[in-house]
C-alpha cells in the first residue's frame, strides 16, 4: 500500500540528488529517517531526565552539583581528546 504526499520543488529537487539511479525517493526517506534516529543525540527520556536536572539547577536546587576546577576539567579534555584519537 502506498500513500500520496505533497512536496515542495525544492525538496523535490534535493530528494532526486540525494537519489542514485536505482533509488526511490522511499529508499532515501527511509535512509533519511533512520540515520535520524540512529544519531538522534539523546533519547526522550535522556533529555526529559537532563531538562529536569537543569530546571531544578535553575530553581537553586545544587544537589547533583559539583564544583570541578578548570585543571580538573582540562584533564579530562584531555582524556576525551586522547580516546577520540584512539
């Protein structure tokens, strides 16, 4: 079964040069939706759960909060740089 949609030219024009010769514009739709989800950067419930950690931060509850010293954080740049390169 399939649907019918409408379109704008220019979104027309970008799905035919996203297309090779043996695509639909379904195969790259398809392609498009799941590169989405697979680098969505965080889940619903991830960004419910840090929206709420910011909201209570905001509301000067410091619970969670910790103090880090800009050494501290450089190391830790550091490391991430590091294992990026890995």
């Amino acid at each position: 079964m399939t649907k019918t949609i409408k379109i704008s030219e220019k979104t027309h024009k970008l799905l035919s040069e996203m297309a090779s010769k043996n695509e639909t514009f379904n195969d790259v739709i398809d392609f498009l939706i799941n590169y989405y989800y697979e680098n969505e950067e965080f889940s619903d419930e991830e960004a419910e759960f840090y929206n709420n950690e910011i909201e209570k931060f905001e509301n000067g509850n410091l619970e969670n909060v910790s103090e880090v010293t800009l050494k501290d954080l450089e190391k830790r740049i550091s490391k991430l740089e590091n294992e990026l390169k890995k």
